[in-house]
C-alpha cells in the first residue's frame, strides 16, 4: 500500500495546507449560498468555492500519493480538469434557464429581453458618451 509516514515534513505540511484551504474554501461557498437573497446571486459563491475548494484539496491529494506511492498519479488531475470544466457550464445552463423562466413569468427584477438588447445597442450606438458617465 502506501507509507505516508515517510513523507518528508515539508510535503506534509504543504498537503494539510492545501487540504485545510480547500476545504475552508467550500466551505465559503457553502456559507455564501445560505447568505445570497436570490439565485442569481447564490450561483456566483459555489461556483468559486467547490472549484478552488476541489482543486486544492485534489491537488494536495495528488501530491500526497504521487510521494508516497513512489509513482506519478494523474488520474485526480484528471478529476480536477473536469470539475473545473463542468462547474462552470453547469451553472451558465442553470442560470439560463432560470431567467427564462422569469422572463416569461414577468418577474419584475428581471429586465426583458428587449431591455437587454435596448441598452446594448446604446452602448454600441454611442460608446465614448456612456464610457465618460460610468
């Protein structure tokens, strides 16, 4: 099996680090989706915090086995490549939905879609004047 006890000190530390900051990452995230008022703003604090949270604490994973197993072991980083691919297209696909669905509820705090497409064709109109009034 493995022998982490001959893990040099230092390789020690730096994996309960990057395991102790993984995990205090998720856990922000988890605190910052029960603090967010609306989903929208409940989609941002997850998403940073299970990737950097995941990430860290495969990495500190990784390098703990590599060490100890006296081989490379990628198969974590593989992991991680997907969790930080995923995450993200997951929540653009939720997020989308969930305006669409306000939008034909007509829930106030959510612009139409004309409005959107209104306000950007300013921009796009006239993008010296609304760059001097920001």
């Amino acid at each position: 099996m493995t022998h982490f006890a001959d893990l040099p000190l230092v390789v020690a530390i730096l994996v309960a680090v990057l395991v102790l900051i993984g995990g205090v990452l998720t856990l922000l995230g988890a605190i910052g989706t029960l603090k967010a008022d609306t989903f929208y703003k409940r989609l941002h604090m997850p998403t940073l915090g299970t990737t950097w949270g995941a990430g860290a604490i495969l990495i500190g994973s990784m390098l703990a086995f590599s060490l100890a197993g006296g081989r490379l072991v990628i198969h974590e980083l593989l992991i991680t490549i997907l969790v930080t691919v995923t995450t993200p297209v997951t929540v653009m696909l939720l997020a989308r939905a969930t305006l669409y669905r306000d939008r034909i509820e007509k829930t106030p705090q959510v612009p139409s879609f004309s409005a959107v497409t209104e306000s950007v064709s300013q921009k796009m109109v006239n993008p010296v004047q609304d760059s001097e009034t920001d």
